[in-house]
C-alpha cells in the first residue's frame, strides 16, 4: 500500500486520479497489516507531509497518517519514539530545517495521536527540555508562534517542574529581542499577533503554577532595567504583551517588593519605568497604564522623587504624542494625566506640553469618533486646572487658551477635585532645583532662578533688583563683603545672574540668609514685605559694618548706606486742628509708599486734581484718562492745608482707548472666584492712587485728633507730602483687605494702569524757579512750593492668583540702557523708553525668561483677570543740575569695578561644571530613552502634527513616537 500511495502521488496522473486513489488507501487503514507494513506507510506519509512540494500532497501525507495512526496504535507508537522526534527537533527531516513549521506542525499531530500511550511519559519529559532549549536560542517570532501553537494544543509540551521558572525568564529574553522587519501593514499586523500568541505561552504556566510568576516578572524587571550597550541601537516594546497575562492582585505586593528593594539603584528603576512607558505604543495589550502609574506611585512612596522628577521630563512628550493615534490613546492619556496632576512642584512639565497641545486639539476636534471626544474633554480639563495650579505665564498660555475657549470649562470645584489627585512632593524644597531639565539657555540671554518651593515671591525680587541698573552695578563693585553676610551673598547671586551659563541658578544661600524668621518654608509670601525685610537687613548690616570699622557708634552711620542713597525718600505728614488751626507735623524715612484703593463710595473725578500746565523742557503728557477738575467731596479733601497742590502726572500711560490690544470688557477667566475677589466698576491709573495717597483726609467721629494745644480730641485735617525722592521709588498697591461679612482677605481685581514715565510732586526748599534742574516742571508761578520729579519705570512684580497667602508671582522687567548716570536725555517720543534708546522687556517668571513688552505689561490683566499689577519699580531720571542726594548716588556707582577675583573664579568653575553636568545629562537621557533609535512602524505621523511642526525646529525621530 505504500509503494502505491507514493507512485501515484509521484505521478502525473491527474488530480482526480489520485484522489480516488488516497481515498482508497486511507479506507485500507481498518485492514490488519503487519508491523513492516505499518512502519513503511508511516514512513511514506511523514515524506509526504514534510517534504510534498503541493499543499495537496502535504494533506494526502497528513490525512493517511492519521487514519493509520489511529488503527494501528501500537505501531505508530513504536514509530513515533523518543529518538525519532528528537531526531526531529535537532535535525530536522532531510531538506526541512529544525525550525520549519512544518516539523512543529507535524510534531503537534504526532503528540496528539499518541498522547494516551505508556511511552508518552518519556516522550513529552523529552519535548519540554528540547522546547526549552529551543527558546534558550532566540528563535524569531515565526517558530515562537508554532511553539506558541504546540503548547496550546498540548499542555503537556510545556516545561513542567524546575524547568518551568528558567522556561519563563528564557522566553522573556526571547520575546525582548523580537524586531518587526516588515514594512507594510499585512507583515505589521501578522508579528503583533505572533507575538501576543508567544506571550501567551507564560500564561500557560503561570495558571498551573502561580509560584512561577513572581520569578518571571523579577527576569522581566532586569530586562528593562538594564541600560542598552552603546551600539545596541535596535530595542523593542514586544515584551508589552506580557504585561495582559500579569494577574493584578499580584501589582501591590510586586510594586511594594520592586520600590524597597536595596539591590535596585535609582537608575536601574529610572530606566524600567521609562521602558514601561515605551510600551504604551504597543495596541494589543492591556493593563500597561495601570502598571506605570502603580509604579510611579510606589516610588513616591518611598520618597524617592528624584526618580519621578527624571521620568517624567524625560517621557511626558512622548507619551503626550501617543495621543494622535486611537489605537493607543486611552493608556496614553491616563499615564499623561497622572504625569501632569503629580508633578506640581514645578510647571515644568506642563509647559514642555504646551506646543503639541493645539495641533492635538485639532485633530481631537476633526475627529468624530468617541475616543477623540474623550481625550479631548480630559484634555481640556488638565489645562485649564494646570493654567490655574501654576498661573503667570500669559504670554506662553494665551495661544492654548484661545484655541479652547469654545470648549466647556470646568467648575471650580471640579478642578480642585482634579487637582488633588496624585500630587506628590520633593522631601526637601531644594532638592527638585537638583532635578530640573539641562535646557539650553533663554534666547534672551537672561538667567532663570529656581523656585525652591513657593519661593516665586522672592525670585520676583530678586529679578526686579537685578534689573534695577544703578543698583546692580552697586552691588557688584562692593569691596570686603565677610562682614555683609547677606549683602555679600546678594552680590553672589547678582555675579550669578550676570554671568552664569546655565539658564536658570538655585538661590538657596540667598534664601536662607535673607528669610525673616517668621516666614514658614515651603509657604507662599508677601513679596512686598520680603522686600521690606531685605532691604532693612541690608541697611542694618551695612551700618553694623561701619560701627565696627570705626570702633564705635555713629548717630549718623546710617545716612551713607548703600540702601539709604537709592532707595531711602523723606515724607511729611501734616496736621491741623481744625478748631485752634494749629499745624503739627511729622517727619518720615520711608523706603516704598503703599498705596490703598479709594473706598467703592469714591470717584475718581472727585480727587484727581487739574494737571500740570505744560512747560519748556517736559513732554507734554497725553490725553488725560481721567484728570477733571473737581472739588474733592467726602473725608478726603484737598487745598485746606498749604500741601497737596501739585498732582501726579503720568506719561506714556497705555490705556483702552489707546491701545487696540485692550478689550473695552475683559474676559472673566475660570480661575476667578467670586468668593475670593472683588471687582468695581472703576478702574484706576497709578497716579490715581497716588494722588489719593497724598490727598488731605478729615480726621473725626472715632478718628479723631488729640490736638496739644487745645488738650482734648478735635476734628482735624492731616495730609502728606514727599520732601525727598528716592532714586528707586517702589509702589506696592494695596490689593488685599478684609471683608468683614465673610471674615476673609479678599483680592482687589481692578486693573491699573501703569504709566512708563511717572511725574511725581516733591515739596521744593527754595521758592526760586532756577533751582528747578532741566528734568524736572514747575507751577508757572515763581513762588510755588513743589516740584515734580520724572521717573521711569523699571519693573512691575505681578501677582497672579485670589488669595494674600496663595498664588503666584512674576516679574516684568526693562533693560536699560548704557547712557551716562548724568545725561539728559532729549525729548523723545513716548513710545520709546523716553530717554533716547530703544528698551527691552522681559519676563522672568522662576526658571523662565522670555522676550516681552510694555505692551504685556499693560495688558496682562485684561487676558488674565487675576494676574494684577502689585509692586512697581520706578527709577529717577537724572537732571542737568545735581541735587545732593543725586550726588551720594554717584558716589556710590563711581566706583564701577569688575567683579572681585573670588567670584570671577566661583563663576567660572561653575560654568565648566555645568559644561560637564550638559554631557552627562545627554548621555543619561539616552539611556532613559533606550528605544529613541528605532520609530514604532505601526503609529504613522498625521498631517495634523506635521502642521503643527512645520514653524518649530524638527526633533530627532520627531516623526512618531519611539518603539
């Protein structure tokens, strides 16, 4: 039967011939046949199915196998040995390679036939150990996919015992070294399966021996953990589909073991996280986001923030790409959303976002599908909480938020919900200005400070001084600093500032010098009353170093401070008793002026005085917002008292109608809460409040006066005047008061507008108009008391936020330029700085500095409801004619020195250090990112993000998101 089987197979007899044919052979197989015969037809059959050059051969081969197999047991046993399929396994069958499917195929049906037979105990003993060696050579997906096929059909193939663990951790390291090697998505789709149907064969194992299971992930945690080699530039996300079989009971006990483990170093857990974190892009897995988000939470658990701080400004734009793809959306935006809502100690990884997002709101919103509106509503959603979670950056904030502004806003409840989620913090506050991202520095050349934890209040300082020219320059050229302990460090970190090339330096000596004791750490602060602080310190320590060079007290060892010449102003306040119209007056020291907001029953028309007539020297100022003439009406009055009678002009003053950027209704932005602020109708300009200030005020009821002369309590009429003009004047608006219905401190959300050039009124010694310099105005009558003094302004401190004790804080600052200390400028027009050269303006918010402009400056609260003008910086402008006090201040420059030679050094060595720490932190991204080398060739780019791309300078494998 078998000489004729195979004749007729090897014939040209037509189909139907051979048909009739095998039918008859295979209705033979009842027939008794002896041993010879059996092995003989056993053997024609396995050629037939092995090495048949048709597929109806190769079937002729396998249908005649079975029907004999099946009535000659015993036989095929004997035929199907040990050696036999060993012989297989090794060797293969003449021209059919070892690893053919064919032999697996073939192999599978054998089993099958005889796997009820004694011999099969020593049969499969002897197919596990052969399957495990088979996986211990790396075979390729193709013959993982048969073995995958075999262990399915027969459990009893797969290792059992012993041979079940190191079964497991091999075929891990198989599986991490499959490589799709097609291109087109037939051969794509084909490795994704034969990859889950491996990965399937764990699961085989696991669920008759759990114990396995443990060892297994430990093989597969030192896998990902290990860093590449160097010239290993091929990797893979294939062992993402062993992640569907892992039980989850078995995640908090496996996180637990993984995070307090002493053997794993903080890199080795920084690199598997972030391979984790490639895995996203494979499709056919479930359970991955659950995992990495259950990690990353058992890291912060043991404290080690560090390691979240590395992923996740490694990892969040990669992740965040995922989202352009369905496939992988709904993992990728549940690992984003954690990214995002943990990281709250900084916004820089919200703002490294902030590119991609309007592209991805785009193709979101083209989309018609449910996953799309979805991501796009929880997308909407983390904005608007991280916007308000980290608030002051208009300038970067706008473009997103203008693009989302037709989408629902959240309530305020729900983003104090959302924004509860999952935050963890650093252990200590100056160990995340440890972790920041090495980015290059700001295109403006300008240098960043670290926040150190709710410490914006005084980086904002900080900056504002810096950019504050005469006093910088000051500061720099001090000698002999060892007995100025914070002046000396602040002459380090203005050395810093000025030098340095890193984009953004840790203040954590200045802060820890310069702190008043009941400051809490970690807690937002009154950067106005930090300022206070500093500069009373400064001053106190500058006159104990003078006591202690001259050896003894001086009663006037404060009048030459450094802090006394530039920011030191004289005011005094005058009252009469308005019954025996006695006049008593007092004078002051003061270092800022804070200017209240007039009470909601006050007009502007009702105090703002006539403004000054235009004279010979001065730019006239330009249309008046709101200066009409006007009796003063209520407790405030003006020209009882011989005080008061110039007002505070304004020039430069960019307001709505003037400017086409400022909308006559701004916006109320999501972050407003009414229970926290309070808006008027009434908006107001600095000199505005700065003529309320100087205004005379009626004394009586419970405020009355006690009067020396007539012994007793009397209505009275108190006013102030400046006597004397810092060269800095600082105005701090007093934004937050207590509203005793709700016993809380409530935010005054009023704009105000600042003017670039402020005039401001100062009491004149001499009555003589030729005393009055050429940079200053006077009444046009010779006899009038009172002068006006140009400033121009420096830097405004921003306040972003509702509440004195939460919020944040940044700065706008101006660059000035190289005129001479004495020079007069020219009349100019307003646009410019009004002192003949083109000014620049920045924005220095923490780490961030960026170009910006008046213009900003002006408008911010407009686009951004809470983010208010709250100190300001002026800068006197010099005169023709030297006033005594114009005089100490150049002193105190004259001696404009180069930096001394310590912090030369400090600096340099700092700079080669950053040098070094730039390359180690390019050599540690691209192990964090092991995967870079190779794009996932199942995610393709869209259109939307090459438009989204097209203005911004292209990323290495920006094309889509790494395997």
């Amino acid at each position: 039967m078998d000489k004729i089987l195979e004749t007729v197979m090897m014939s040209p007899h037509s189909r139907l011939v051979k048909q009739g044919i095998l039918r008859r052979v295979v209705e033979s197989a009842s027939q008794p046949l002896d041993s010879s015969q059996c092995m003989a037809i056993f053997q024609v059959s396995t050629k037939l199915f092995l090495t048949g050059n048709s597929q109806f051969k190769r079937d002729a081969g396998l249908e005649v196998l079975e029907a004999y197999a099946q009535h000659h047991k015993l036989e095929f046993e004997e035929f199907f040995n040990v050696r036999f399929v060993l012989n297989l396994l090794r060797e293969g069958y003449g021209p059919v390679g070892r690893q053919s499917p064919l032999i697996f195929h073939y192999l599978q049906v054998g089993l099958l036939l005889v796997a009820n037979t004694p011999s099969t105990l020593n049969l499969f003993h002897m197919v596990q150990i052969e399957i495990l060696r088979i996986v211990c050579e790396r075979p390729g997906p193709e013959v993982c996919e048969q073995l995958a096929r075999l262990l399915n059909t027969c459990p009893q193939c797969a290792p059992s015992g012993n041979l079940q663990t190191v079964f497991c951790q091999q075929l891990m390291q198989t599986i991490h070294h499959f490589q799709c090697q097609s291109q087109n998505d037939d051969g794509i789709v084909t490795f994704l399966e034969r990859v889950t149907k491996t990965s399937s064969m764990l699961q085989i194992v696991w669920r008759t021996n759990m114990a396995t299971i443990l060892p297994s992930l430990k093989e597969l945690f030192i896998i990902i953990s290990t860093p590449r080699e160097e010239e290993d530039t091929v990797t893979s996300n294939t062992l993402a589909s062993v992640v569907q079989y892992i039980p989850l009971e078995l995640m908090e006990g496996t996180v637990r073991n993984l995070t307090n483990d002493k053997n794993i170093s903080d890199a080795q857990m920084m690199t598997a996280i972030c391979r984790m974190m490639d895995w996203l892009s494979w499709p056919f897995s479930r359970n991955i986001d659950k995992w990495v988000i259950a990690l990353m939470k058992g890291v912060a658990s043991v404290k080690k923030c560090v390691i979240l701080v590395e992923v996740t400004l490694a990892k969040i734009e990669e992740v965040f790409q995922k989202l352009f793809y369905p496939i992988v959306r709904e993992a990728a935006l549940s690992v984003l959303s954690y990214l995002l809502l943990s990281f709250q100690h900084s916004p820089e990884a919200f703002h490294l976002l902030l590119p991609e997002i309007p592209p991805l709101i785009g193709r979101l919103a083209a989309e018609e599908s449910a996953s799309a509106q979805l991501c796009l509503q929880q997308l909407v959603e983390l904005v608007h909480c991280l916007v308000i979670r980290f608030t002051g950056f208009p300038d970067i904030y706008q473009p997103v938020l203008e693009i989302i502004k037709d989408i629902a806003v959240p309530s305020e409840d729900r983003i104090k919900q959302i924004l509860k989620q999952g935050a963890w913090t650093p252990q200590k506050p100056n160990q995340v200005a440890l972790c920041h991202r090495l980015t290059p520095k700001s295109e403006t050349g300008k240098t960043g400070l670290i926040n150190l934890g709710n410490t914006c209040y005084m980086s904002s300082v900080i900056q504002a001084l810096f950019m504050s020219p005469d006093f910088r320059h000051a500061v720099m050229a001090l000698k002999n600093c060892d007995l100025l302990p914070v002046m000396g460090e602040l002459q380090r970190l203005f050395a810093f500032l000025q030098h340095s090339q890193r984009p953004a330096i840790s203040p954590d000596k200045f802060l820890y010098v310069s702190t008043p004791a009941w400051f809490t750490p970690g807690s937002q602060q009154d950067c106005s009353e930090y300022l206070k602080y500093l500069l009373d310190r400064l001053h106190e320590e500058e006159n104990k170093s003078a006591q202690i060079v001259r050896g003894r007290p001086s009663e006037t060892s404060g009048s030459g401070s450094l802090i006394k010449k530039l920011f030191g102003g004289k005011l005094v306040t005058h009252i009469r008793c308005l019954r025996c119209q006695n006049v008593s007056q007092r004078e002051e020291d003061f270092s800022d002026l804070s200017l209240a907001f007039p009470p909601p029953s006050y007009h502007v028309e009702a105090f703002t005085i006539s403004p000054f007539p235009v004279v010979e020297g001065a730019e006239p100022p330009l249309q008046s917002q709101r200066r009409v003439p006007s009796s003063p009406k209520g407790d405030r009055r003006a020209g009882m008292l011989d005080v008061g009678g110039v007002p505070v002009e304004t020039i430069g003053c960019v307001n709505n109608a003037e400017s086409p950027h400022l909308s006559e209704e701004p916006e109320c932005s999501s972050a407003a809460s009414e229970d926290d602020c309070m808006h008027s109708d009434t908006s107001f300009s600095v000199p505005d409040l700065i003529n309320f200030f100087l205004m005379s005020e009626i004394m009586a009821g419970e405020n009355q006066y006690h009067c020396q002369i007539c012994d007793s309590l009397q209505n009275a009429e108190k006013a102030v005047e400046l006597t004397r003009v810092p060269h800095y004047l600082i105005l701090t608006l007093l934004r937050f008061s207590f509203d005793s219905a709700t016993k809380k401190r409530k935010k005054i959300l009023d704009n105000v507008f600042i003017p670039i050039v402020l005039k401001m009124p100062v009491r004149n010694p001499s009555r003589q108009v030729e005393s009055i310099g050429a940079g200053q105005v006077a009444d046009t009558t010779e006899d009038s008391l009172y002068t006006s003094v140009h400033f121009d302004l420096v830097s405004v401190v921003v306040h972003s936020g509702s509440s004195s004790d939460s919020g944040h804080y940044y700065c706008y600052a101006r660059e000035w330029s190289s005129r001479g200390a004495g020079e007069v400028s020219p009349k100019q027009d307003a646009s410019a700085d009004d002192s003949g050269v083109e000014d620049h303006w920045f924005l220095f918010n923490d780490t961030r500095v960026s170009y910006s402009s008046f213009g900003s400056v002006s408008n911010v609260t407009t686009h951004f409801p809470k983010d208010t003008a709250y100190m300001m910086l002026y800068q006197k402008r010099a005169t023709r004619r030297r006033e005594p006090e114009d005089q100490n201040v150049s002193a105190a420059l004259k001696e404009g020195e180069p930096l001394v030679k310590d912090l030369i050094e400090a600096v340099r060595k700092d700079n080669k250090l950053y040098t070094q720490e730039q390359e180690r932190g390019v050599k540690h991204r691209a192990a964090l990112s092991p995967s870079a080398a190779q794009p996932v060739v199942w995610l393709r780019k869209t259109p939307t993000q090459d438009h989204g791309r097209s203005a911004r300078k292209q990323k290495p494998n920006d094309d889509v998101p790494s395997i």
